[in-house]
C-alpha cells in the first residue's frame, strides 16, 4: 500500500482537529498555521472525511470543523478507508486478479495486507495525540 499526500494529509487534519476542538469549530485557518496545507487542499480532503461522518462543518463566523465522535473511536484506518480510494497492499489482492487461483504468494500478501489493517485499526487519533 502506497499512501497518498491526501490519506496522509487527512490523518495530520484530523489530529489537528482533535487538538483544538474543545475550543470550539476548528477553521481552515488554524489547519493551515499548524499542519502547513493549502485551505483549498483542506476543503478538498475534508469533503470525503463528511460523507464517512468522520467530521462536519459548521457554517459561519464561528464556524468550523469538529469530529462527530470522540477522538478515541476514530482510527487511522477509519481515516485513510475515507480519503483513499483502494487500500490494497498490492493490486493482486483486488477481486479481478486473473491469477488469483494460481498464485502461490498471494496468500503472503493477504496475510501482510491483513495485519497492516488489523494495526491501523489499532492506531486512535487519541492515542497518536498522547
């Protein structure tokens, strides 16, 4: 699995978010002075993080961002399944392998893949917080 600048950037926003939200909405304003990314980049990461309901906006002069759940029931898995679009360890893991039935290492890649998972959901925004 290679992940993107977004899946990366929208593991850093969250924290950010998870930060500074008991001050009230975060802004893009104070994503940008603490994580260094573009507000145009923040609005375009954030768009799939609401439609997972990781995150809602708030509309507004005091408006922001907030997490919809505790920081400690968001995992980075939750987090990169939102903004990446496949989180394959490697495409033969895909349901279109035309060698799927023949292949001796795939099995190799499934278990890799399945622990990666299996630690990334591990992995809470409240405990890379601490």
């Amino acid at each position: 699995m290679r992940l993107s600048t977004r899946g990366r950037y929208a593991v850093r926003i969250l924290l950010c978010i998870a930060r500074h939200q008991h001050r009230g909405p975060v802004t893009k304003r104070i994503i940008y002075e603490d994580e260094g990314i573009s507000k145009d980049y923040i609005e375009q990461i954030i768009v799939p993080l609401k439609k997972a309901g990781l995150v809602e906006g708030l509309r507004g002069v005091k408006g922001g961002f907030l997490l919809t759940r505790p920081a400690d029931e968001i995992t980075v898995s939750d987090v990169l399944k939102a903004s990446e679009r496949n989180l394959c360890l490697v495409s033969c893991l895909m349901d279109d392998c035309p060698r799927a039935d023949d292949c001796v290492i795939r099995p190799v890649w499934r278990e890799a893949s399945s622990r990666l998972h299996h630690y990334l959901d591990s992995v809470t925004l409240h405990s890379l917080m601490a």
